[in-house]
C-alpha cells in the first residue's frame, strides 16, 4: 500500500512539474508573439509621426 502512494506522490508531482513548464512555455510563446506583433506597430507609427514631422519642418 505504502509504495503505491509514494507512486502516486511522485506522479503527482512530476504532472505538476510538467504543468509549470508548460504553462512557462505557453507565456514564453505569447510573450514572443506579442513582441513580434507590437515591434512592427510601433514602428511604423514612429515612422509615419516622423515622416509628418519632417513634412511640417519642410513646410515650414
């Protein structure tokens, strides 16, 4: 009897083990796909207001 709930302890706590390193992955990824989304915006909008600013500095 005593084994089998040592057993069961030690899946337990590799299942949990396993759920850590997955759920870390899974924020690894997003973090990473969010990045890779928001790199490109910001970008293009530091772009764009610096293109209309030299524009106005032209015009003037």
């Amino acid at each position: 009897m005593r084994t089998s709930l040592e057993w069961i302890g030690k899946i337990i706590k590799w299942t949990i083990k396993a759920i850590e390193i997955f759920l870390a992955a899974i924020v690894a990824i997003l973090f990473i796909c969010l990045s890779i989304s928001v790199i490109p915006i910001v970008g293009t909008l530091y772009f764009v207001s610096t293109i209309r600013r030299g524009y106005h500095g032209i015009c003037k």
